[in-house]
C-alpha cells in the first residue's frame, strides 16, 4: 500500500524514460555482440528476454525492500567488447556463454566479499562528482548536437523543457517528450516498420568452458562491466544522496546475470545514466518517494522481456534525435549538480576538473572506458598536491 501512496504521474515518467534511453542507445549494441557469436534472430530475442528480466527483477526486488531507487542495466560496454571479440570468429555461441558465466561468478565474489565496496568508500566526494558529471555531460552535449540532424525535433523540444522547467519543472520531462513524439510524427520520422508482432521465447545453449574464451572475453566483460558501468552506477546513487548496500546489490547483479547467461543474459550491473533520471528531483521532489520510479522501471524492463520483440521495435521506432535530445535535456539538473559540488572545495577543484575532462573524453585504454581512467587521473592529482615541497630559498 506505501508504494500506491508513493506513486505519482513525475515518478512514472522518470521510469519510463530511463527505459527509453536505456533500451534504444544501447540495443542495437546487444544486436551486434549475439550477431557477432552468430546468434539465430530466435536467440537476439532470447538475449533481449533475459537481459530484461534479469534488470527488471534487480530494479523493482531490492527498490521495494530498500525504498530506494536503485536502478541496474545491462552493461553497454560490456556489449560492445563482446561484438568486438565475436567478430574474430574465434569463439562460437557455446565458449561465449561459458565466459559470460565465468564474468558473472568474478563480479558475485566481489559483492560477497565486499572489496568492490570498500574501494568505493576511498573516492573523495569531489571526484565522485566530478566523474558523474563528466559521465552524464556527454548526453547533455548530445541533445544540442542532434539539432544539427533534427532540428524540427530538438528545438521544439528544447522549448518545452524551457518552459516546463518555469511552469511545471516536476513534468518537464514528459512534456518534453511528447512535443519529441509529436514534432517526428508530423514529419513522418516515426519508423513504425520496425514492429514485429512475436512473443520472446527463451532459447537455452549450453555454455562450453574454456580459458581461451574466459581470457579473451570473460575477464575483459568483467573489467568493462565493473570499471565502466558499476564504479559511475554506485557514485550516481551517491551523489543523489542514497547510501544503497553496494556489495549485496553487485552480488546479485552477478548471480542473476550467471543464472540469466545461458539464456544470453551476458552481464547486469548498476546503472549510471538511466539512474541519474530516476534519482533527481525530476523525477519527485522527495528524494522518498523516487524508488517507485525505479520500480515503474523494473515492470517496464519485464514487460520489454515478455515482448521482446515487438517493444524492441517500437523504441526503435522512435527517430535517434528525440532519443538523444529527451535523455539530454532531463539530465541537465543532474549535470549542474555533479559540477557544482566537484568544483565547491577549491582545495580539491584541480583534481576534480581534471577527473570531469578524461572522464567526458571518452578515452580507452586497454579496453578500459574514460569513467575509470578519470578517476585514475584525478587521484593521481590529489597525490602528487600531498606530496612535501622543499621551502625555496
């Protein structure tokens, strides 16, 4: 009963735009990866069914006991090291599975015993911030840019956040995604072809175990997956002022994603983009009240599962602008929040601006993303500004 008394129209919307912009940037990625194992279009669907289900029950199960939003995905660049890997034609569908599980028991054991957690509690505040605000500017960047190809879309767009955020800031971000949805249908750039009416269902394949594939993608999906996905999740959710159980909320993403692999379910983890829209004060202005927008997430996650392939169709309906320029535009408060609490200790303001520029980079190295790499940076700053300086003379 709580939850009912929770619920609100911004909290709904918050849910269903975080699945928007996580199901269309990244799906096509997912497509890509079961291509690249040679995956049948029955096994892409059982893919997107298993990765739905297994995000949709780590939003909505731990959200409800927590009463906190917290929010999972699945893990982008995980995708994109599995497409790339794939693509050698080293490895069949059975070996990948077999890595996957192999990344998936790697990422559990570092829940259950807590390392990942306590890492996270050395990051100064400052940095934290820096690395969200470095992580969501890119999206923000995004929504100005799509102008260039949609104009028709974004600039009314545009004018509806505006507006909404002076008149009725805690709908913003619905009216901005309606004027989206109906700027691309007068223009004719809603791709209703892309709807395939089908029911997913679940294709098992057994997993095949081996240390060339564990070497090869295995460890590189659990180094992107823990690094890139999980260290900006957790700085999200702390930045929005939510001290969530890190270590039992890793565990689990770990032990759904082993149990989800053969299914084509590679790697859940914590989410940081779509976790911004849901824990800011767009979604409700009681930070109290916004796990239910993680839980309207979680229910839209299993119903994506259950019809895997005629909702796939209908985001991809959506034109890549209005995608761009809703996501962009709703993180906005969240940009300016994470900037303004990175740069407030001027002792620390060097480290975090550095922190914030390799992070918006976007830079990889050794197949590592710029989330991590940013951090790496920053804390080098903070060491070197501690260390003694001889007194000139």
């Amino acid at each position: 009963m709580q939850f009912w008394r929770d619920i609100s129209l911004s909290t709904v919307v918050a849910g269903l735009v975080a699945v928007l912009v996580g199901f269309t940037s990244s799906i096509a990625l997912v497509f890509q990866a079961a291509q690249s194992f040679g995956a049948s279009s029955a096994q892409i669907t059982s893919w997107v069914w298993a990765l739905c289900l297994g995000v949709g029950l780590c939003c909505i199960v731990p959200s409800l006991w927590l009463r906190q939003p917290v929010m999972v995905a699945w893990s982008t660049p995980g995708a994109a090291v599995l497409a790339a890997g794939g693509a050698a034609g080293q490895f069949g569908m059975e070996q990948a599975i077999g890595a996957f599980i192999g990344s998936a028991v790697l990422i559990f054991l570092c829940g259950a015993t807590g390392i990942f957690e306590r890492l996270m509690a050395r990051i100064p505040v400052a940095l934290a911030s820096a690395l969200l605000a470095g992580v969501l500017a890119k999206f923000g960047m995004d929504a100005f840019a799509a102008a260039a190809s949609g104009p028709a879309i974004v600039l009314p767009m545009l004018a509806a956040y505006i507006l909404g955020k002076h008149y009725q800031p805690r709908y913003v971000v619905l009216w901005t995604l309606l004027v989206g949805i109906l700027a691309a249908a007068l223009q004719g750039r809603m791709h209703w072809e892309q709807v395939q009416w089908a029911l997913a269902v679940p294709q098992w394949t057994t997993p095949v175990f081996t240390w060339q594939a564990f070497v090869s993608l295995g460890i590189p999906l659990f180094v992107v997956t823990m690094a890139s996905q999980n260290l900006p999740g957790v700085i999200v959710m702390r930045s929005a002022g939510y001290a969530v159980p890190v270590s039992g909320i890793v565990g689990l993403t770990g032990a759904a994603s082993a149990v989800l692999a053969p299914f084509g379910g590679y790697a859940i983890n914590f989410a940081a983009i779509t976790a911004a829209l849901c824990t800011g004060p767009e979604a409700h202005p009681d930070p109290a009240r916004r796990y239910t927008a993680a839980v309207v997430c979680g229910v839209a996650y299993l119903v994506l599962g259950l019809y895997a392939a005629v909702v796939t169709g209908l985001l991809l309906a959506f034109p890549q602008a209005l995608v761009l320029a809703v996501a962009g535009f709703a993180l906005l408060g969240s940009i300016a929040g994470g900037l303004s609490v990175a740069l407030a200790d001027e002792r620390r303001r060097e480290a975090a601006i550095v922190t914030f520029l390799v992070t918006l980079s976007g830079v990889t190295l050794a197949g590592v993303g710029s989330a991590f790499w940013g951090v790496v940076a920053g804390a080098a700053v903070l060491l070197v500004q501690k260390l003694p300086v001889r007194p000139t003379t």
